[in-house]
C-alpha cells in the first residue's frame, strides 16, 4: 500500500491512544458502555442519546 499517495491522504487518521473515551450508562436500559463523542448509539436498546 502506497501510505504517501494523494488518495490517502484525503482521509484524517485519528490516534486512537489519544481519544476521551467516557463510561456511559443508558438511560433508557441501564446498560454501561465506553464511548466517544457527544451523542452515541446504545449497544443492546440501539437508541440514541447525547452524553
């Protein structure tokens, strides 16, 4: 893989060790889970909630 073509470096690489990776809890079913962002999906109900 050429990593120095023009076609990848359209993309952002994001550095995984750097992310806030925050314990959410559901508050629809309870349910406790590592996310990132400011809205999130729920693993197990799939409903959406901001953080």
């Amino acid at each position: 893989m050429d990593f120095e073509s023009d076609e990848l470096k359209k993309y952002t690489v994001i550095d995984e060790n750097k992310l806030k990776v925050k314990k959410v809890v559901c508050k629809f079913c309870n349910h406790e889970f590592e996310a990132v962002g400011s809205k999130t999906i729920c693993e197990i109900c799939e409903k959406i909630q901001e953080i």
